[in-house]
C-alpha cells in the first residue's frame, strides 16, 4: 500500500498530463519545450559565435602543426595536433547542441573570423606560435566563462557543454604555458652549448 499523500500524487498525474500535452503540441521544436528559459535565438547566436572560435582553433593548431620547426618541433607538433582534435571536438559538441535548439550552426567561411572571440595569428617561430595560441586559449576562457554566466539555470543543457569544454581550454592553456617554459629553457641550454663548444681552424 503506497504511503504517499493522495493529494500528492494527483498534482504529479495532472502535471505530468500537462508536459505531455505541451510535448505534443509543440512536437517540431524538438529539445525546447515551454518549459525553456532562455532566449533561444541569444543562445544560439553565442553558441555559433563559441563555434566559430573552436573551428579557428582548430585552423591556427593545424597551420602551427604543419610550420613547426626546429630541434624541439617535434614534441610541439604533437601537442599542436592533439589541441587542434579536441577543438574540433568542442565545435561538434557546440554545433550539435546549436542543432537540438533548432537553430543552424554557420560553418560560413566567410564569417568565422567575424564572429571568433580569438584571432588566426600565424606566428614566427616555434615560441611565438606557442605563445599566441596561449593568448587565443586565454580569450576563449574569458569569454566562454561569460557564456557560461549568461546560461545559468536558463539553459542548463547548453550551459553544461561550454563548462566542459571551458575545462579542456584550460587544460590547453596550462600545456602551452608549460610547452613555452621547456622550449625556452632548452633553446637556452643549446645557445650555452654553442658558446661553449670551440670552433675548430680549419688546416
């Protein structure tokens, strides 16, 4: 015998009649229902806007994957090549989430360095390429750390993606102040090394 107030009981039904109710009505907006708090078109206007930043991500990493040189390029390399997969991850992430809103989300070329919150710097060198993605990842945990603000309670769902992703950037950023810290000592060492190292006369 069940123990619970029959009063109790009878709003969860009649609650529960309602949720469906609305379900059906409103069937072709897909993940939202009424119960959505937020400004679906604001959300999905900054969601494209996080999209267009991890998609540039993904092309400075790539650019920085390719052009790295140099003694210590190699170690770099990887670290730009595994950056540039997970950027590419968030972008879907974000991207399916823009999708479940009902929204589309711009893959437009000709906008996505519009609407980036961080810049396509090609870089110089190997520490310069290191150091302006570092710039790009702090922006990007600036800015995504707003967005998360903006969500709050009011879109939950969305608001969950960009703290997991906000967390991977600040995973990136603490490898690439350590990546500048190593190259830039090592690079030290082997300009000592050389210094020290005599030059033969040639015979």
């Amino acid at each position: 015998m069940s123990t619970e107030p029959s009063g109790s009981h009878g709003q969860f039904v009649s609650d529960l009649e309602a949720i469906r109710r609305r379900a059906r009505q409103h069937i072709e907006n897909g993940a939202v229902t009424e119960s959505y708090q937020a400004d679906r078109e604001t959300v999905i206007r900054v969601l494209n806007e996080a999209l267009a930043t991890e998609l540039v991500c993904v092309l400075r990493y790539k650019r920085h994957y390719y052009m790295a040189t140099g003694i210590h390029a190699q170690a770099v390399a990887d670290e730009f090549a595994e950056h540039a997969k997970e950027e590419q991850e968030h972008a879907d992430m974000i991207a399916e989430r823009i999708t479940q809103l009902d929204g589309a989300p711009d893959f437009n070329p000709e906008v996505l360095a519009k609407r980036s919150h961080s810049q396509y710097v090609e870089g110089t060198g190997l520490v310069d390429m290191i150091r302006e993605d570092l710039v790009a990842e702090r922006i990007a945990i600036d800015s995504y750390g707003e967005i998360i603000r903006y969500l709050g309670e009011k879109d939950p769902t969305s608001r969950r993606v960009m703290e997991e992703v906000l967390a991977k950037e600040e995973e990136h950023a603490d490898d690439l102040k350590n990546l500048i810290e190593n190259v830039a000592e090592a690079e030290k060492r082997a300009r000592s090394v050389e210094r020290e190292t005599p030059v033969r006369k040639a015979s």
